[in-house]
C-alpha cells in the first residue's frame, strides 16, 4: 500500500484540477450542471479521502494544510458568480469612506444617486433596502476598501483568510482537546468551505473565526478575551447571540462584562443614533418577513397550507417559528451540560441546527453557522446537509428563480432521516468510526 502522504498528494492535485476547472468554467449560472458536477467530485474526492487516508502524521496534516491553502488561492481570483453579496459589502465600505452611515440610506435612495456607477451599483441586490451587516462585518468591508480601494478579489481574500485561519484554529483545538485530526478534512478540504468563503468571498467566515477563537480561548482559561471574540462573532453575524445564555452558564461575571463592553464599543462606532439603528432593525424585519429560500419546515408549513386549506400561509408562518426556535433553544440550553469548552459548542452547534431547521431562508453558506463544528462533531446529517446544499443553486439557473420541488425533497429527506437517527444514538455516526479507525 503506497504511504499515506503519496495518496495525499495524488488526491490533492485531482482536487485542485477540479477547481481549475471550476474557475475555467465561466458564468456558473449559465452552466449550472457542469458546476455541480465538478463541485460533487470534489465533495466525492474530499469524502474518499477521509474515509481512505489516515491523517496521523504530521507530515500528512501538513501536506493536508498545504493543499487547504492552495485550493483557496485557486478559486480566489474568480469571479463570485453564484453571489453578489461581495458587492454589498463594497457598496457599504464606499458610503462609510464618504462619510455617510451605511445603515442611513438605502443604495437606491436619491441621496446616494451621485454614487452609482456602472462596476457596482448594478450588481448589488436588495438595493431598496438598507444593509443588514453588523458592526464588525462593516468595520471589515472599510479596512478592505481603505487598503485596496474597490477591489473584489481583496474583499474576497479578507474573509477567505479568516476562513482559513478558522482552519487552523480547528487543528489547534483538536490537539488541545487531544482528538484525532481526521476530521479536519471535513473543513479543511470540503467544497463548501472552500467555494463559499474563498470564491464566494461571503462575510460568514468572520463569524466562524471568532466563535472558534471564543471556544479556543475559553478552553484556555481565558475567559475576558473569549467573551470579547464572541462579542466579535455576533456583530460579525448576529445569529451567535443565541449561544450568549451557554456562556452565562459557564464563565463568570467578569468576563461576561468584557463581552457586553466590547459588543457596546462595536454597536456605537456605527449606531451612532437611534435612527441609524431603528433603519437597521427594520431592514432586518423586512428581511425575515419578505424573503424565502431553501427552507425545509417554512415551506413542509407552506405546503400543507396551500394543498390542504387553499390559503396562502407565507406572511404567518415567520412570528410561529421564531416562537417555536425560542422554545427549542431554552430547551437545548436547558439540557445540555456545559461542563467545558467542548460541551458549549456541542450546545452550540444544535442551536444553530435549530435556527436552520426553522429558518425562511437557507442560502448554503448559512449552513456555516453549525457547519463550523464539523471537526468536532463529525455529524453525517451536516456532512450530507453542506453537501446536498450545493443543489439549491439550481434555483438560479431559472428565470425568474425557481425551486425545483425534487431537490428540496433530495436535499432536506436524507438530512431529517440522519439527523433523527444520530439523535436516537446520541452521538455523531462519524465519530464511531474515527474511534474505530483510530485504536
């Protein structure tokens, strides 16, 4: 049998033709089964590798590192046609060098008419509304923009290095809580992680960065400056704020005032008034009450509503599963043990589950937000979800958009029928086979 570094290596520059050749493909839109096609062999090729090659050694999890980074510089300089967020996020760092408050206006109102232009403006979505980025993330489009001016490629690579360095924190963490570095695949090499956040450029892997740091800190002891780096990850992307009650339950009031201290200075460099504020808080209304995408329970609701009572439920559903998600998680919070580090973020990744199970929209790197854990968690249901998510992009292929009732039903099926079993069991399939593999 070839040693493990020779297969490594093999597996690595089969992968990185797969991305050449993504990147050589064009409009992704236009050629969407090609797209899947390559972006399934390297969801295949990364999988083959976790189950066939051992990563014991550190020569092995070097070249498996080295590989992580060269995949991300590949796909780096692409255009990122399956989002346009990356040109929000410039749109928002222009406005701020000006300085006009990116949460004042929105970029269609007369007030900013003397900034459009033809590289930009165009290709920014949702332009009636105002932003819906937190502090942190608009302090990172402004340093980007400050740096390198109206750059793509450059406001791609300050979230596709957070990523990256979310990856080496990952490996950090793995050998302080004395676990095998097999599943570092799982992050290191998987297409979502590589495509969303590197070739995507999406603003996601700030937040996952600081969670990991807040984790890794707090398994340190350093209890102040984890506080600070989750402060960090909820203006980053508000939705960690969920896991705000699992630090109550775990560090002391000290350094949970660290935490408020640091949130507080982030919120006033930018909501410097309480109409700035108010402006962003009903941008975000707006957007949880009029946008719908890749949902699995909001649309099972919708569904029944339609073929069963004939009325469209759409407007209604929304109020009943934010209750219904804040149910689940004084639930998860009540239950789970958070004994140290690694039993916050297990409490953690099932909260953010739940946010995406009763979510109105799913976009795939939403998925990020639990997805982060993977290392740790090797669940099979996230694996397949971070996989199967990559279909919802058919959607974009049609115009206007549409969502093909079959790749709902493929996507979401096998994610349930998992995620119902490795509950019943208790812990991750995967992981049972890592011990196994490991002893």
């Amino acid at each position: 049998m070839r040693k493990p570094w020779i297969r490594i290596v093999c597996i690595g520059f089969l992968l990185e033709f797969v991305w050449i050749a993504l990147c050589r493909l064009g409009p992704l839109r236009e050629n969407t089964a090609h797209f899947l096609i390559l972006i399934l062999t390297a969801f295949i090729l990364c999988l083959w590798t976790f189950f066939r090659i051992p990563i014991r050694t550190k020569q092995a999890l070097l070249l498996v590192l080295g590989f992580a980074l060269l995949f991300r510089l590949t796909v780096l300089f692409a255009p990122p046609h399956q989002s346009e967020d990356v040109y929000r996020y410039i749109w928002d760092a222009r406005t701020a060098s000006m300085g006009i408050n990116p949460y004042a206006y929105s970029p269609d109102a007369p007030e900013l008419e003397k900034l459009h232009d033809d590289a930009v403006y165009p290709m920014i979505n949702s332009k009636p509304y105002v932003t819906a980025y937190p502090p942190l993330s608009q302090i990172l489009f402004r340093l980007s923009h400050e740096i390198f001016g109206t750059s793509v490629t450059a406001m791609k690579a300050v979230f596709s290095l957070l990523e990256f360095l979310a990856v080496l924190l990952a490996w950090r963490l793995l050998a302080l809580w004395k676990c095998s570095t097999q599943p570092l695949l799982l992050m290191a090499w998987h297409p979502f992680f590589i495509f969303e956040f590197s070739h995507s450029g999406h603003s996601d892997s700030a937040m996952i960065f600081l969670i990991l740091l807040s984790i890794y800190l707090l398994s340190r002891n350093l209890t102040g400056w984890a506080m600070a780096a989750y402060a960090g990850a909820v203006l980053a992307k508000l939705h960690p704020a969920l896991w705000f009650p699992l630090f109550v339950k775990r560090v002391h009031w000290q350094a949970l005032g660290s935490g408020l201290a640091v949130g507080l200075a982030l919120m006033l460099f930018y909501f410097n008034s309480i109409e700035a504020l108010l402006r962003y808080m009903n941008s975000l209304r707006l957007y949880f009450q009029l946008f719908e995408f890749n949902a699995s329970i909001h649309y099972l609701i919708r569904f029944i509503g339609q073929a069963g009572f004939n009325e469209s439920w759409n407007k209604l559903i929304g109020p009943y599963l934010a209750a219904a998600l804040i149910v689940t998680a004084i639930l998860i919070i009540w239950r789970f043990p958070v004994r140290n580090a690694r039993d916050l973020m297990r409490a953690g990744f099932w909260l953010m589950v739940a946010d995406l199970c009763l979510a109105t929209t799913v976009h795939p790197w939403y998925l990020s937000w639990a997805a982060l854990a993977l290392p740790f968690f090797p669940y099979a249901f996230m694996v397949y979800w971070t996989g199967a998510g990559f279909l919802s992009y058919i959607a974009y292929s049609y115009n206007p958009v549409y969502e093909p009732a079959w790749v709902l039903l493929v996507e979401y099926l096998p994610v349930y029928a998992l995620m119902v079993w490795e509950i019943r069991r208790g812990r991750p399939l995967l992981e049972s086979w890592i011990q196994r593999r490991s002893q």
